[in-house]
C-alpha cells in the first residue's frame, strides 16, 4: 500500500466549509491541528480502524465534531467523506 492520501471533491468541499467556520470563530489553527493529526494516524495506520460500511473506515477529530471516513486503497487512503456530526440530514 502506498503513502499517498487523496480526497474526493465531496470532502473537498466539507473540509473548506469546515475551515471557513473555525477560521471565522478563529480556531482554524486548532482545527488544522487536529485534522492534521488524524491525517497523521491513517498515514500511519490506515487498516487500525474497523470497517463500518462498504470498506469505509471512520476516525472521529479529537477536538471538534467532525469525523473522517476514508477507504483503504492500494495507492494510500481516499477520504471519502468529512463530516460534521451534527447536522441533520
């Protein structure tokens, strides 16, 4: 499996609306912190995390409310989605 970690534009797209949101409450350095060091654990252990759907995994940020779900791929990780866990859908 390789190193690299890509996005799909739909989490693109979520992870620029989070930052806008923590960088109009001023704590986009936190945020950036935090989902970096996320980033950080699948770079490290991509297969850590259990399979919740579809050969998607699920790694909750440790400050904010958002969580990152991401498949396994031979290249690296695709992140799939990123989601704020309070929103209604």
């Amino acid at each position: 499996m390789g190193d690299e970690i890509k996005a799909t534009d739909e989490a693109r797209i979520e992870i620029h609306k989070a930052k806008c949101f923590f960088e109009f409450n001023n704590k986009e350095e936190e945020f950036w912190e935090d989902f970096n060091r996320q980033i950080d654990t699948i770079r490290l252990m991509p297969e850590a995390f259990q399979v919740r759907y579809r050969n998607v995994r699920i790694i909750m940020l440790a400050r904010f409310n958002y969580s990152i779900h991401y498949v396994v791929k031979p290249y690296g990780v695709l992140i799939y989605r990123f989601l704020n866990q309070r929103q209604n859908y």
